[in-house]
C-alpha cells in the first residue's frame, strides 16, 4: 500500500487541489467532487476509509488514507500537497468534518467559514442558547447529562418532548417520547453512547426539547441571500426520517417573508454568513420557530432539487467560494422538483426490486437511484440510513412535480426476506 506521500507524488500536479476532509457517503459528496473537476481543480479526498464512499473507486478520485481526526497529520499532507501544484480551497461535505475542513483553511489562509461560529453551531445545546438569548423563537430545551435529571426536565418541558443527541445529524438518535417511561428508556440509551455512527467519540449527553406541533420546513441560503423553502415529508412518530422534499414550498408571501427574515437574522447572530447553511423550522401558531441551523448544504439531494427548480447550481458556487472566487446563487427559472426516498417497510435482505423501468416512463421523473445491491442486509435504524434509494421529478407544474414522484414511489416495490438464523 503506497504511503501519503507516494499517494501525493503520483497525482497531477498540474492542476491546484481541491482538497476534501471526508465526504457525505450518499448524496452530494460524489456531486462535489464533480464539481470541483469540472471547474479545473484536481480533486483530492482525505479519508479514514476511502472504501466507505463508493464513487472514489467509481470515478477514480485522487484519494490520501489518513487519520483524518489528527490535525497534524492532516497538515502534513496539506503541506505535501502545496508544494505540489498547490491547494486552492479545503472543504467537507460531511456535517462532522466542516469544522476541521474550516480550521485547516484558515491555518494556511484559505476561504472558509469562522471555526469557532461553526463549533457554536454543531451543538445544537449551544446554538440553542445562542438563538434563545437572541430573542428568537425556538422549542422550550434542557440538556441532561444523568438519568436522574429527567425529573427535573419533566418539571421544565411538558411531555412529549424530542430527545437526540447534542451533535449529529441526519435524525439519528432522534425520537418523540410520550411518557416518562419512554423518556427514561430512549435518554438512557443515547448516555451509554460512546461513539456515532462514524466511530467517532461522542459526549454522553442529551438534548430535550418541547415537541412542536406544525409543518416542517428547511430555508436554504448561501451567504446573505435566500436560495428558496424547501417543504419536508417526515416519517410517522416517534421518529423523524426525511422521506421526501418538494422545492420550493408551496407558502404564501406573508409566511415565507416571515421565515426567510427569521432565518437570515438567525444567521447573522451565529456568524454564519459564508456559504451555504440549511435552517430547519417548523411553522407554528406563533410563527417560525427555528429547530436546528446547519452551516452547510441540505443534505437529501436538496442541492439538486434547487439545481432542477431554479437552476442554481449551489454546489458548484460553494467550490468556486471555497477556492476564493466570486460565487454567487442565480435564479435563472421558476420550475419545481420533488424527491421520495425508497425505504424498506422491515429488516431483510433484498432480494427484488421492481418497477424502475415503470416508474421512469412516469412524466416528469428525472432520476432514479438504487443504493443497495441485490443481497444486502437491511437493518432499520430509523434514521437517513433507512433510505436505499430515491426517486426524483422536475416540471414546470408544482403538481406534477409532486404527483409524479408519489406515482413513481408507489410503482417502485421492494423483496426482502429474511434472514435465516444460526443454530
């Protein structure tokens, strides 16, 4: 196996990098790095295991093996790579290295956004307090530590209550308890946590927070300027798995000027006007209340949504910025586009699918994309992992967009069976 520099000695040096911490493993990391070749940068992942992202083998992307939880190891092969062809930006696409891709920027003078905003941000505890101190409008919230203080937490927050963890992302951890039952059982589980999905050390903590009743929407923005709503489709409770998105939201003026000046007051009061930034809010009787704000791209193929609808291409502009150029979102058009995630229904192992070829004759579907292969394990964890696959739609027409993206996940049928037990 060739060492990093030998990996760093063979790539083309002809062309300044566009150096990755990690990646998204679905969704906007291949789109990424795409992006970044397209506008003449070599791309370059920096990864614990590149193994994890399929499209590193698939589109023969420069990688580095390397602990990427090591700040010092990371700028040794920063350095490598400025003496060879030199690096025009460092990003992540992963929600828990934007922190580090932020850090390492500025310690070699690169664009990127604040890394004591962004660590302000991440956990969700601080940002909460942040917000709330601001006068913003956002769920009533309290962080436990011992299982104990769950008495004193039902004394602050009527039941029911939200509880996920302080960091994360893509609603793992996340659950609705209705009884004090529930509350100890699902915080007892996240406080003998010790390390995420990623294998990476976690605090044991949790947040509880007031359950609040209304839709639920995401604001995306890139710096100061509003991109466009996007309306969320959630799973059934007690969990809080994106099932869909349709962009843009389907809300009057008076609702949107509301929520988009929430959300760009909120960004201004955690510093986070470099980029993109995803602001999730549920719309309540008292207006925009803000759940979470997340210093990067939505995640659920939004950015590709909003590229269909508006033909905006966010994560081209976001590697034009990262690199040092003028970027900035255009709204060439008004047009619609919806996607619905294919979730399996049990655990299993796949054995069919059935009605792709069907659900692409469908007007108005654009893509559709399987995740697993034939002969894979599903375990549901009730979280983003739960998605094997996705279908997308694009019209002119917000009703067509939408009607056919329900068509196509109603056409599409997933087999599984399973599994058969050891004995």
């Amino acid at each position: 196996m060739l060492q990093a520099n030998e990996l760093v000695d063979n790539m083309d040096h002809s062309k300044r990098s566009l150096v990755f911490v990690e990646s998204n493993t679905s969704g906007t990391g291949r789109l990424f790095v795409r992006a970044a070749a397209q506008c003449g940068y070599l791309p370059v992942l920096l990864a614990k295991d590149p193994s994890k992202y399929s499209y590193v083998h698939q589109d023969s992307i420069d990688y580095v093996s390397c602990d990427t939880s090591s700040m010092q190891e990371l700028q040794k092969i920063a350095e490598k790579l400025m003496l060879n062809g030199g690096i025009a930006g460092i990003f992540s696409s992963s929600e828990y290295f934007i922190e580090t891709a932020a850090a390492l920027s500025r310690i070699y003078g690169l664009p990127g956004n604040d890394p004591a905003a962004l660590k302000t941000c991440r956990n969700k505890w601080l940002q909460r307090t942040r917000l709330q101190a601001a006068g913003f409008l956002t769920p009533k919230f309290r962080l436990i530590t011992f299982i104990h203080e769950v008495d004193e937490l039902l004394q602050a927050i009527e039941l029911p209550v939200v509880l996920k963890p302080p960091v994360g992302t893509g609603s793992v951890g996340v659950k609705l308890c209705v009884t004090k039952e529930e509350v100890i059982e699902h915080a007892t589980q996240l406080l003998q946590r010790t390390v995420n999905e990623r294998n990476m050390p976690v605090l044991p903590a949790v947040l509880a927070e007031e359950y609040l009743q209304g839709p639920e929407f995401s604001v995306e923005t890139f710096g100061d300027q509003v991109v466009g709503i996007t309306k969320k489709h959630l799973s059934h409770e007690p969990f809080f798995v994106e099932t869909g998105h349709d962009f843009p939201a389907d809300l009057g003026p008076e609702a949107s000027g509301s929520i988009n000046e929430t959300v760009l007051k909120a960004l201004r009061c955690l510093g986070l006007l470099w980029g993109p930034a995803h602001t999730e809010l549920r719309w309540t009787v008292n207006g925009p209340a803000i759940i979470e704000i997340n210093p990067r791209l939505g995640g659920g193929f939004i950015p590709e949504l909003v590229r269909l609808a508006t033909g905006a291409d966010m994560i081209r502009e976001t590697v034009k910025l990262a690199a040092g150029n003028i970027a900035g979102v255009d709204h060439a058009r008004k047009e619609f586009a919806s996607i619905r995630f294919l979730v399996p229904l049990r655990n299993g192992i796949i054995r069919g699918i059935k009605g792709i070829n069907e659900a692409l004759q469908i007007e108005g579907m654009v893509d559709i994309q399987i995740y697993k292969k034939m002969g894979e394990q599903i375990t549901l964890q009730n979280d983003f992992r739960d998605r094997i696959g996705h279908v997308i739609s694009h019209s002119s027409s917000r009703h067509l967009a939408t009607r056919a993206a329900e068509a196509a996940l109603s056409t599409i049928d997933i087999e599984t069976s399973q599994m058969a037990a050891n004995f």
